[in-house]
C-alpha cells in the first residue's frame, strides 16, 4: 500500500513541473513574438524612413497625410514601450511573489513529513508496549481465534445453503411429495375429511412419503441450523474485536498519538493554505504574462490602428514599383533601405514559423498542464491526499498520468486502486495492515462471498440425494 500523501505530493511536482515547462515555452514564445514584433517594428521603421525620403515620388499617397500617419505609428510605440515597461515590473513582482508561495509550499510540505514520521514513530512506539502485555496478548489470540472460525462458519452456511437448493429440487418435482408437503400431511397442520385422508395416506405410501419429508425438512433444519451457528461465530468475533480495538484505543489515548495528529491536521490545513497561495500568485503571475504577450503581439488597440494605416499607404506599392522609386533618388540611403527591407522579410517569414511551432508546444503543454491540475483539485477535493488515503501495490502513478493526459484513464480508474483506511489503527497481528477484527473484513454482509464446500460424511435422501453433513462448528 502507498500513502496517498505521498502520491499527491508526487502529483503536485509533476504539476509544478508542467506548469514550469509551460512558463518555459510561454518565454519562448514570448521571446519569438517580441522578435517577430521587432522585425515589424524594424519594417514599420524602414517604410517610414522610406516614405520620408521619397514622399513626393509616393503616387498613392498624399504627404500631409503620411506625416500624420508616421507620427501616430510613432506616438503608439512610444505609448506600447511605456505600457510595456510598466508590465514588465508588475510580472516581476509578480514572479517574485510566485517563488515565496513556491518556497513557502516548500517549507510546510517539509513540516508535515517531520510530524508524519513522528506519528509513525510514536504508532510503533504504542505496538511494542501492546505487544509486552498480557491483556493484550490475550485479547489479541482471542481475536485471531475467533475470526478464522467465524469465516469457516460462514462457508459452510453458503455451501449448505447451495446444497439445499440442489438436493430439495427432486423432492420439489415430484407432483406427489410436493402436494402432502404443502398440505402439511403428516403434521399439526393438516386439516382434511376421512376421505381426503385415506387417499392422501394412499399417495403418501406410494412415494414414501415419511422417509422422504425426514429427509426433506433435515435438509432445511440443518441449513437453518449453520445460519445461526454463523450468526453466533460472527457476533463471538465482532465482540472480541471491539474488545481489543477499545483495549488499543486505551493505549492510544494516553500516548503522545493524539497530540501529535492534531499537529499534523494543523499542518495539513497549513499547507493547504500555502498551495492555495501559490495558485493565486501563479493565476496573477499568468494574467501578467498574457498582457505582456498581447503587446507583444501587436494587439493593443493603439499599435493596431497605427499599423493598419502605415501598412495599408505603404504596401500598396510593389517591389518593381518600389524598386524604381529608389533607383530614381540619388540618395544612397533609401538603396540600404530597400536591402534592410529584404533581410527583413526572410527574416520576418521565420520568426512567424518559430511562433507557430512553439504557439502549438504551449497549446499541448497548457492542456496537459490543466488535466493535471483538475486532477489535483479533484484529488484533494476526495481527500485522497490525506494520511488515510491509500493505494493498492499496483498502482503506478507514471503510468496512469500517460493514460489520463491523452483521455485513456479518468478519475474513475484512480478510484479502482484507492482505500480509504480508519485513523486509529490496530497492532501486532498477521497478513492485515493493523489487525482486529475491523481492518476490512465484514461477516454476515451481503457483499461477502466465500470459496469451499460443505462435504464428507454420512448421506440421507435415497436416490434422490442427499445431503453431506461433517466437519467441526
């Protein structure tokens, strides 16, 4: 068995993680919009510097006109740089207050192992003085006594239950037996006229009626018999349970046990106020970084507008057309343009694929990332992280999480390998994981089915068959 704390614990690193491969992508994509918007800006620059410099060979374009358009371009970025660098100090705070949460997390998580180990410890403490006494001793070989025969009672109630069911069918077919058995011929309850009685005493001889319905109401009698045998075994067995349970929770009580587990339901409650902490400083860190990315995008308003009118005037010119523009003007300077301006489209063409590839990584790992995070909400909201959380010996984590990120497992797959187990626990005892009698095993439930049969022995019923009756209960 697995502590489900210490899955959980496993679970929010892996959490973490994704959400810090995310963060990481996010800065790369970050960094590659920034460099696509630098390449635009440089490009927003070169039309400018281009159209300045051969404003009066612009056919399309009116220059008062581009004026007013160059210096709107000019008056977002500034107003985007500002907008920017104000965005910039808030993420970081932001960042910072992310990495305290995170240490803070840290800290409480390191606290709650500590108390962990102490409980462990004092539990073992509180077995080896059990184990040394007596009364416990006792209560202990009682326990173990009874619960083996309270089981055997019970497979032997289910066997000679099936036993009855398929050794009273022939009685039951037959039309004679079945007629006087109803009727109640041969006992206080049958009730007929001499003549109903002369011919029933006839039929009862021709299918021997009184040997028969002996061995029909044995197989009843006995049945009913083992059924309250069971009842008593069970009821002999719960009771010496709860007798060594009360006897443990004595000791327990007067241990260091419960001191220390209301420590540690305070630390949980800590930590769980620190995780929360770190939720919302990394919801704000998030809201922060979209901002940043949708300037860097170009997507505030201002950016936007200035673009739209400052690429619409400039690239309705061809590169022919644009071309022989700056062949005409003997100023050099618009010929370094013109090549400025090719680098800068290659450029611009890979940054853009750069971003489309890392814009689908996020995509992916985002959506990984959130899985894991609703399955640490639903999780908790269990309350399978706590201390009596367990999971079985085949439960593999890795495993899991690779079937559940891709939509193979959900929730309920985790829920075929999780037990939830009683705080206080029973000790010494073999093959269960505190002993006593209440660690899972339920007598008498409807739920409980038992293997074996009842057999060997002498037999009664004739050719009908019999019912096998032996053994010790």
């Amino acid at each position: 068995m697995a502590y489900g704390s210490d899955i959980y614990r496993d679970l929010e690193r892996k959490v973490r993680d994704a959400r810090r491969h995310v963060d990481t992508l996010r800065s790369g994509l970050g960094s590659a919009t920034h460099t696509i918007q630098s390449l635009e800006n440089e490009r927003l620059a070169v039309f400018s510097s281009m159209a300045a410099l051969h404003m009066q060979e612009v056919e399309k374009g009116v220059p008062g006109a581009l004026s007013e358009v160059h210096q709107r371009a000019q008056t977002a970025i500034r107003r985007r740089e500002e907008d920017v660098k104000r965005l910039h100090s808030v993420a970081a705070a932001a960042e910072r207050e992310v990495s305290a949460a995170d240490v803070l997390v840290g800290e409480k998580t390191a606290a709650l192992s500590e108390i962990e180990a102490r409980l462990d410890a004092a539990h073992q403490n509180v077995a080896e003085a059990l184990s040394a006494e007596p009364e416990w001793q006792r209560l202990k070989a009682a326990t173990a006594d009874l619960i083996p025969k309270a089981r055997t009672a019970q497979e032997k109630a289910k066997a000679a239950e099936v036993e009855r069911i398929k050794k009273e069918a022939p009685y039951l077919e037959d039309p004679m037996f079945r007629y006087l058995w109803e009727r109640g011929y041969g006992t206080d309850r049958y009730q007929a006229g001499n003549l109903t009685r002369r011919l029933d005493g006839w039929v009862a001889s021709l299918c021997n009626y009184r040997v028969a319905s002996e061995n029909f109401k044995l197989l009843r009698e006995l049945e009913e018999f083992l059924e309250k045998h069971t009842r008593e075994m069970e009821v002999a067995a719960e009771s010496a349970a709860q007798a060594l349970g009360k006897y443990e929770s004595t000791w327990v009580a007067s241990s260091e046990i419960p001191s220390i587990e209301a420590e540690l339901e305070k630390a949980e409650g800590q930590l769980d106020e620190a995780r929360d902490k770190l939720r919302r400083a990394n919801q704000e860190f998030s809201a922060h970084q979209k901002a940043l990315n949708d300037y860097a995008d170009g997507e505030d308003h201002g950016t936007r507008s200035a673009l739209m009118d400052m690429t619409k005037m400039l690239e309705e010119t061809d590169w022919r057309s644009l071309e022989a523009l700056v062949a005409r003007t003997p100023n050099q300077d618009d010929d370094a343009l013109l090549v400025e301006l090719r680098q800068n489209e290659q450029a611009l063409r890979e940054a853009k694929a750069k971003r489309r590839t890392l814009s689908e990584q996020v995509q992916e790992a985002d959506k990984e990332a959130s899985r894991l995070s609703k399955l640490e909400s639903e999780f908790t909201s269990r309350n399978y992280h706590r201390r009596n959380s367990r999971f079985d010996r085949g439960f593999d984590l890795d495993a899991f999480l690779a079937g559940y990120i891709v939509g193979d497992f959900d929730f309920r797959d985790l829920d075929s390998h999780q037990r939830t187990v009683s705080s206080s626990s029973s000790y010494g005892g073999s093959g269960s994981s505190g002993g006593g009698f209440g660690s899972g095993d339920s007598f008498g439930s409807s739920s409980s089915s038992w293997s074996g049969s009842f057999s060997s022995g002498g037999s009664f019923g004739g050719d009908s068959g019999g019912f096998s009756s032996g053994g010790d209960f």
